[in-house]
C-alpha cells in the first residue's frame, strides 16, 4: 500500500485502535485487523473474552467535527428505536462517551465503534434488480424517517449542495484534478457540470426533495445476510437530494448495462413505502452523473487508498464516456 495508507501508516492506526479498545469494555490485547480504507480505516477487534467482533472506526482527519461524528450517530440511534432498517449499533464507552481519540504525527485521531453484523457485500456480478427493489423501499422509510424526526440540538453534518459536491467548495476536491483529465476532457466535464448546475437549480431543493440522506449507499456499504439488506457506513451522511441516494447506490457501476433494469426496480420498491414523482425519477440520471464527477474528484483526492488505485485513470476516461451520452440526453 503506497501513499497516505502506507503499511506502516496502516499498521500505527491498527496499533492506536487496538489502544482504546479497552475504553469499550474489550480485554487488553484483542487481535485487531483492517477491514478496509476508504475516507476512513475501519478495523475489526476480535476479543476472546466478548461474544461478538467489534467493529472500529478511526476517522480521517479534518473531515468531520466532534459535532459532526455525533451527529451521525445519533441519527442511527433514531433510526434503530424506530426500527427503519437494520443497520449496526453505536457501542458506547465505559464511561457513557462515544468517540475516544489518539494522537498520531500532531493529529488527533477519533475513534467510534460498533457492534459487528453478519453479512455480504453484494457483487456487481450478480443479479442485483430485487436487491434494488429493496434497496429502494429502504430508501424511502430512510427519507421518510429524516422528513419527520426532530433533530437533536447541535445537530451538525455536511450539505452535499452542487457546491459541495461538484462545485465551487468541493469536500472531495476538485474534478479538475481528475486522474488523466485531458484539456479537452476538462472542457467536456465544464459542460456537463454547468448543465447540471442550471437542471438541479430548477429542480429544487425544497424540503420534500432535498434533507438528510445517507448519501453513500453503495454496494460497498451493504451486508446481505438471509434476503435481509443491513446499511451501514454513515460517515457521509448529510443534507442532500434524496434522489441523490440511488446515485450513490449505483456508484462503480454506472456503466452496467442493468442500470436502466435497476432504477426501475428502485423506484418500483421506493414507490411501495413513499410516493416518488415523475420528475424526480426523470432526475435519476442528472444525479448518477452528478455523483460519478464526485467521484472522479474523490479518486484524485484519495489517490492513496486502494479504491482509486483500482479506478485510476480508466475511471476519468469512462466519466467522459458518460458525460458525453448524458449531454445529448439533456440537450434533447
């Protein structure tokens, strides 16, 4: 592993984790492994003497606030007393705190944890559709349960505005730095990202189209164990559309050919639990490219984790691919 996420990076965050296990109640030497890096390092802490793995989570700096973090949890908390979809618990510590902290190169390091939940990550290569027709109703008790909850006091996450998300104050960094952007790929991706800016202005972003959301709904950050979908990684959640949720959900695999047969399933099973209107499913595709320059951003910024060097500059060339198909699509 190069980069930011060297071996030996990896290997100090593994040994701050393991550290504080104790603080949630863990014996003093459980066997700690990294699961996988993303925006942040996530471990499992497998303790002889507790029933269960526990799972860790230690943050990125200078992503999320103190606030921040707390926030998402609490906002799982809520989800889970109402039994919205099965999703992992928040462990707290020994002394009733959530988020514990170590110090590495001058950088405090936040640390959260939660219990550990059976289950698979879906695969690309299977046959996905009733997956989404689930995945959609899911979505919309999430959007149904953010519409109506009342946020605690000092409730704080990000908006994933266009601004923040392809715009002018990006929290993944800017598409122009895109992994073998070419001038002319640059001028194409100008094009698509002002056409986007005027379609999502006039769609809107009342409270009946834009709230809290997951926002990072991928096949990544789903187990399925038994035909029941469990969510978890709500690190991004945020203020956004909530038809950006099924953008995300098709995140990497925006070029299957499925995806018309998945956003009729998702829209299919969203419609079972919500109503969904005509226009914003006529929006889908706007969001799966708004999300797909978001991500092309995000592997320049993160060059160091593994799922940019996977990606590459094979995903940039394939952004444009789809950006060009987009445009014809919004200019007829």
């Amino acid at each position: 592993m190069a980069g930011l996420y060297s071996d030996d990076f990896v290997e100090r965050l593994r040994q701050g984790a393991e550290g504080l296990a104790g603080l949630w109640g863990l014996s003093p030497r459980p066997r700690v492994s990294l699961l996988n890096i993303s925006e942040n390092a996530t471990f499992r802490a497998d303790d002889p003497e507790a029933a269960a793995p526990v799972i860790l989570r230690v943050h990125r700096p200078g992503y999320h606030t103190r606030a921040e973090i707390e926030s998402e949890l609490a906002w799982i908390d809520a989800l889970r007393a109402d039994a919205v979809a099965p999703m992992p618990a928040p462990l707290a510590l020994k002394d009733g705190g959530r988020v514990a902290e170590f110090e590495l190169h001058g950088a405090p390091r936040e640390v959260v944890a939660f219990e550990f939940v059976e289950g698979r990550e879906p695969s690309p290569d299977e046959d996905l559709v009733d997956g989404f027709r689930d995945l959609g109703a899911m979505s919309a008790r999430l959007h149904g349960h953010a519409r109506s909850w009342t946020r605690p006091a000092g409730f704080a996450r990000k908006a994933w505005t266009f601004d923040a998300t392809v715009g002018r104050t990006p929290h993944w960094g800017d598409w122009r730095a895109g992994l073998g952007l070419t001038e002319a790929g640059q001028a194409l991706l100008e094009r698509t990202t002002e056409a986007l800016e005027r379609r999502l202005a006039a769609y809107g972003d009342g409270p009946e189209r834009f709230g809290l959301i997951h926002a990072d709904l991928r096949l990544a950050n789903l187990l399925v164990q038994d035909g029941r979908i469990a969510v978890i990684d709500f690190d991004d959640c945020g203020f956004g559309w909530f038809a950006f949720d099924f953008a995300a959900a098709v995140s990497f695999i925006e070029t299957d050919p499925a995806l018309p047969e998945l956003k009729a399933a998702w829209v299919e099973g969203y419609r079972t639990a919500a109503p969904f209107d005509a226009q914003s499913e006529a929006m889908l595709d706007d969001f799966v490219m708004l999300r797909r320059v978001q991500l092309t951003a995000w592997i320049a910024s993160h060059s160091e984790t593994p799922t940019a060097a996977e990606m590459g500059e094979a995903f940039t060339h394939g952004t444009l691919e789809i950006a060009d198909r987009w445009l014809s699509t919004a200019a007829a």
